[in-house]
C-alpha cells in the first residue's frame, strides 16, 4: 500500500534543511505532537554528523519537553544504535534519529522507532501528522520534561554488535580498508573492529559537519576500492552517512553491493524458511536462494517493505542491493556495521577471500538510472512513457525485466533494466532514461 501521509514518506520526514518542513517551527511543533501521541513518556534522541543535526535536536527537545516528555540525547550515533537502544533502554517510549542517510550534508530527516526498535507503523505516523493540526498547548510548568545526555549509548551499541556474532570470531590477520562515511559511524566502527583483531586503515573518519557522504562511503565507494588496492588489504567495508547501509569491496578491488554480501551470509549459514529481497533484487540472488531450497519473495523497495515481508512470513533475512541488510535474528532494522561482521564470519569461516567467496555469483547485468526532476510526480502514468516500457519489456521478453519507480526520498525516478546482454540493458536504460527525461525532467 502506497504511504497517503502528508509529511511522512518511506523513511520519516526528509527535506533541505531550512526549506519546508526541516524549520525550527515545524520540528518543535512535530515533538511536541510525538510528545501528545506517547503521553508524556521517554525520548531517546540520536543523530548523525551533519551540523544542522544541533537544531533539529534542539527543535525536537522544546516540542518534547514541553509536551512533558522527558528527553535522552545521545550525540552522533548510528541508526540501528538508536533502534536497539530504543528497545532495549526499559525507560525509553520511543526513539528519534535525526538523519538524511546517504544524502549530502545540506538535508536532514527525522526517523522514528517505537519501542519494540521497529520504525512507526504508518497508521502511529498518520495520527501524529493528524495531532499536528491542533493548536500547540505547553504543560503547566511544574510539569515540563527534562534533557540529559545518555554516556553509556556508545558503548552499549558496540556491545551489541559484538554479540550479534559468535564469541569465537576473530579478525586477526584480517587488513581492512573501514569508510565511515564521515557519519554517524566513525567514532564506533574502528572500535569494533579492532577489538575483534582487524588491522584497519580509515578513510571517511573525520567528519565536519559538511562533508558527510562527499566522496566516501557505501554510495561513493571508488576511494574505499582504490584505498584497499593500494594499500593491499583483504577487503574494505562502508557505511552510509548513518550506518544502516553497508557496501564491500573485496582484495581485487571489486565492489559488492548487498545482493552480494546476502549471498554471503546465505552461503554461509543454515536458513530456514526464505529470504526477501525487493523490486531491485538482481534475478541471480533470486535463483541462487531458490537453489539451496529456500523461498525467495519481493517486496517494494525500502527496508520497512522488506521488514514487513519478513514478519508475514516468519523469517529471519532480507535486505535491500543498496546494502540495507536486515537479520530479525539480531536486529531490528538495517545495520552496516552487524552485516558486515555476519558477512565477515562466513569469510572467516570459510577461510578464504572474498573474491573466491563469490566467485560463482555470476549477476544479471542490471542498470539503474537516476532522473532528477524540478517536481515529483504523483505517478509515473504518461502515456507516452508507459507505451515505452511496453516496447521494451516486449523486446526483451523472458531475458529481462523493466522497473520504474518513484524515489521514497528524493526528487528523483529510478530507471532500472535488467537482463542477460549487457549491452541490451545498457541500450535500454538510456532509451527509457531519455523517454523518462522528455515527460517529466
């Protein structure tokens, strides 16, 4: 079902900070109706590195506050971090991470989880929107919320991550490339990881509240595969601005995206039941999970699509290519930082690299083309477009497939194409990203 909210899309609330709804007046208005909707219960507030994360924060806390909530702030962390923290802090009602992901530095979102460390369900969302409409009534004094600052938060993640794998894991001998994205990652993952034995080498570590996903991380890896050939490690691993994406790169300098590394995990673990992955989920991961005798579905992209799926059908894992990776086994949502360590103990257990790893996960060649456009469609309806797409899926036939799609967070439509000659889907994307361009850009 297609989200119907007026400021809530696929992954919270989202925008150009500054612009409409990422103002102060709009975001103390928006804690303080999340404070309404909990009756006056606990906050627990995380954010990322961007520099407009202080005035989201602070925003959000007035709203709270004087609603009567009581507000925790925890500092830069990651997303999944304030997902477990939120479910795990007996104390906590609801969790807030303030994050635009993989976005640059100049947008900003606000992401809620419940206190089961799941995102909002969308009817919780629809009533806040709805709570926002009412005139904003403070507490009387005497009852206004208080603010501290939660010291243990950081450490409390990264005990969390090292138990979502076995005690016996052991990175040494290991040399890896970490890109933290100069995100909400920087200041945990290198612990991690030393502790587990790994030589690291750091890129992406030094954040400065501007220059968070320029040039580095998941969605900007060539630095983290020229990193790793230079430097002769054993792999690379990155993040995304707020930790809940992860991309690898193995020895040969090759990059893997979360199809690759869910056939990792796959490869590498006794599952039971099937995987989920989405829309964009190359067909060769798909054939490759049906081949070990495990179901395979699809859901619409987005890790809550993914989630939902996984609870309908009882199983544990699925994840997004874009490396949004969930295991309901030791996670509520997406974490770079736990799938990486699930990856990197099937490596170790295999003991042998990562090229090798995946040398027999041989992927459909797919192009995804990214359209910027001055404003979004509703629907991606034009005749003219849709005729398209007819052409195409009838040429390629039972050797492909065509997928447009509206992007959850950005003014952008997404032309994919995939099927068995490269050179095909290449000559299709463009023909369709042109088509996409003509009636909407």
């Amino acid at each position: 079902m297609p989200k119907t909210q007026k400021y809530f899309g696929t992954d919270g609330i989202r925008g150009r900070v500054g612009e409409f709804p990422l103002v102060p007046d709009f975001l103390t208005k928006l804690g303080w109706a999340v404070g309404q909707r909990i009756n006056k219960g606990t906050v627990l507030i995380g954010k990322d590195t961007r520099l407009s994360g202080y005035m989201i924060e602070a925003a959000l806390t007035a709203g709270l506050t004087a609603a009567g909530c009581n507000v925790l702030v925890t500092g830069p962390i990651p997303t999944p971090a304030v997902a477990f923290l939120s479910k795990h802090l007996p104390d906590v009602t609801l969790g807030i991470m303030i994050s635009a992901s993989h976005n640059p530095y100049q947008d900003n979102g606000v992401k809620l989880f419940c206190h089961h460390g799941f995102k909002l369900p969308d009817q919780i969302e629809q009533s806040i929107e709805e709570t926002m409409q009412e005139p904003m009534q403070s507490v009387p004094a005497e009852d206004y919320g208080k603010v501290e600052r939660l010291s243990t938060a950081k450490k409390e993640y990264i005990e969390h991550c090292l138990n979502a794998v076995s005690k016996q894991l052991s990175l040494d001998g290991l040399h890896i490339v970490l890109d933290c994205a100069h995100g909400a990652t920087y200041h945990v993952a290198p612990i991690i990881f030393e502790k587990l034995g790994a030589k690291l080498t750091l890129i992406g570590h030094q954040p400065d509240g501007i220059n968070i996903n320029n040039g580095v991380g998941s969605t900007a890896p060539q630095k983290l595969q020229e990193t790793v050939l230079d430097e002769k490690a054993d792999l690379g691993i990155a993040f995304d601005g707020d930790g809940d994406r992860v991309a690898m790169v193995n020895e040969k300098g090759e990059l893997l995206d979360g199809d690759d590394i869910l056939y990792i995990i796959l490869k590498g673990n006794h599952l039971q039941g099937g995987i989920v992955g989405t829309l964009m989920t190359n067909l060769s991961l798909e054939l490759a999970v049906r081949n070990t005798g495990l179901e395979f579905c699809r859901a619409n992209v987005g890790d809550r699509y993914v989630l939902e799926k996984l609870k309908q059908n009882n199983w544990t894992l699925g994840g997004e290519n874009s490396g949004h990776i969930i295991d309901l086994a030791v996670t509520t949502t997406g974490d770079g930082i736990v799938s990486a360590l699930l990856a990197l103990s099937c490596l170790v257990n295999a003991g042998t690299s990562l090229s090798k790893l995946t040398k027999d996960f041989n992927k459909c060649p797919q192009v995804l083309i990214n359209i910027a456009v001055s404003q979004k469609p509703q629907a991606l309806d034009n005749p003219q477009l849709l005729q398209e797409v007819e052409t195409v899926e009838q040429a390629l036939g039972d050797r492909g497939r065509v997928l447009l799609r509206l992007s959850g967070t950005e003014p952008v439509i997404r032309v994919m194409v995939e099927g068995t000659n490269e050179q095909e889907v290449n000559h299709f994307a463009e023909q369709l990203a042109g088509c996409v361009r003509q009636c909407y850009a």
